[in-house]
C-alpha cells in the first residue's frame, strides 16, 4: 500500500479510528492492532479504512523490487553509519542509541546538528536509532564527530547496535526486569570478551506481551522471576534463532529461568561456541537453526 504525504495523517486517523471502535481494549493481552489485523484480516480492514477516508488506497502489486529493497536491507543492523543518497553529493548518517534512551538535552543538540548540517529532518529506525537526511559530502566528518561526543555511534558494532530493549520495570509494572539496565550491562560485558566480524541481535522483552519481539531476535531475551534458594531474582529465558525479511523465522526457546548474573557468562559462551563450530562465514541464525534443541543446550549448556 502506498499512501501519498498528504494523506497520511488521514490514514493514521482512521486507523486509530478503527481499533478504537473494533479493537478489544478491555482485555490487556489483546489490546493491541495486530489482534484487530489478525480477526478482521488485512483486506477487511482496508476496506474498513478506506470507508472512514471516503477514498481508495493505493495497493502495490506483491513482491515488488520496492518492496524487496524496504523489507530486506543487506545487513541486519541496517542504517548505522555513513551512506550515499541518490542525489549526488548527498549522505545519511545513521546513529545508534543506547537502547533507544535519549535525554532532553541530547534532543536538542541532535536537532541542531540537523539544522546546521542538513536539512533539518531526523528519522527514527525500528532499531532504537536514528539518522540525520541530506548532509553534504564535506560536513559528514564533522557530523560524525560531534554525535559521536553526544554519545551515539556511527560506527556499527556487531553486538551494541542490535541490542534493542523494551521499557523494562522501571517504567512497566508488567516487566519482569530492568531490561534498559540489562541491556547495556550485557552488550559492555560482551564487546570485551566477543570478537565477532558479522552482526547479531539481541532483544531484551521484560514480559510475554514481547514489545522488543524477542521471538525474532537472533538472541531472544524473555524477562521471568526466578527462584533462587527462595528468593525471587531477575532472569530470562533464552530463545535462539529468531529472524526477518527473508530470513523469518520464530526463535526457539532453548534455555529458561537463567539469572541476569548467569546470563552474562551464558551468552559470551553461546557466541564463542558459536565462532568455533560454525560452517566457514556462517550466520549466527543458519548455525542455531540448523541444530536440534537438544543439540543446542548440549553445545551451549554452562556445565
């Protein structure tokens, strides 16, 4: 579907619309619109859209070279770093956040880079990052610099730009655990101890309700209360394999309950078996999925 710029707020409105009449906002585990896409189906509700609008929405034929270029980008930390537009002379520079925590102040010194250096607009990735559009070609450096001071990146690292987290239970009373604080901890812990020389996720959700989508990282963190000699402690149960674009594929539940403390050392094993026992430049997602389960814990098992 394609919709023109001046139409999207119409679009987003009556999509709003929408779930706010059909969606189940009564019960929490279904408030959400991919339940009302999955009962009503996607031609449904653009049927339904298109009523409220009182006009046709362009649909774009299947597997279009556009639609393969949007939906599978070469690399899986798609956007951090420095890249030429089409328009000569022209780059984007994409950067990325600490788990999507950005202050006040950081705000305002990345809107002023924008303005100063491009054309003003800043866009956001589903990856907790963002980039700056239409720099030119002898202030790249320069940009690059100072959001480096700011404290964002452009230079991809294979672990800390596809760490992702969701609010965690500092800010969601359904959060198992300070998924932000562990985040952080894990990708610190690992960028000394890992050498990788091609890029993993890892997703970090505090509650089944998966925000950060666990189930399609290639490492799945699920936030779980686990007992300790009687004490309830933060932990996570760990799913492998999971993945997007056209390597989709639901991740695989391998380990459960491991304490946040455990779960440093677990990982920084699974990446190190993982370097060893792979096939040549193997991807961390083809080498989890072509392993059993059983297979998987017997390499990974801490003991």
């Amino acid at each position: 579907m394609v919709v023109e710029p001046k139409n999207l707020l119409k679009v987003m409105t009556a999509l709003l619309r929408l779930f706010i009449r059909d969606g189940d906002r009564s019960n929490r585990k279904k408030a959400r619109f991919k339940y009302l896409v999955e009962k009503r189906g996607l031609p449904g509700l653009l049927e339904d859209c298109e009523a409220l609008l009182g006009f046709k929405l362009t649909r774009l034929p299947a597997q279009t070279t556009f639609q393969e270029k949007a939906r599978h980008p070469a690399s899986t930390h798609p956007h951090v770093g420095v890249f030429p537009q089409k328009q000569l002379g022209l780059y984007y520079i994409g950067a990325s956040v600490p788990v999507g925590q950005i202050t006040a102040k950081q705000l305002k010194s990345i809107a002023e880079i924008a303005e100063n250096y491009g054309s003003g607009d800043v866009r956001l990735t589903v990856w907790q990052n963002f980039l700056i559009p239409n720099v030119p070609e002898g202030f790249v450096e320069t940009v690059c610099k100072r959001l480096n001071r700011l404290g964002f990146h452009t230079i991809p690292s294979p672990v800390r730009s596809g760490v992702i987290a969701c609010t965690g239970n500092k800010y969601c009373k359904y959060s198992a655990t300070d998924t932000k604080g562990h985040a952080l901890e894990l990708a610190e812990y690992l960028e000394k101890r890992v050498k990788l020389d091609q890029p993993v996720n890892i997703h970090f959700t505090g509650c089944p309700h998966s925000c950060a989508q666990h189930y399609m990282g290639d490492i799945g963190l699920l936030g779980a209360k686990v007992k300790v000699n009687g004490e309830s402690m933060e932990g996570y149960h760990v799913c492998l394999g999971g993945g997007f674009g056209n390597h989709q594929h639901v991740g695989r539940q391998i380990f459960t309950g491991i304490v946040f403390e455990e779960l440093k050392s677990l990982i920084e094993k699974i990446l190190k078996v993982y370097l060893t026992h792979r096939q040549e430049s193997e991807a961390f997602q083809t080498f989890c999925n072509r392993h059993e389960i059983g297979k998987l814990q017997e390499l990974f098992s801490p003991s």
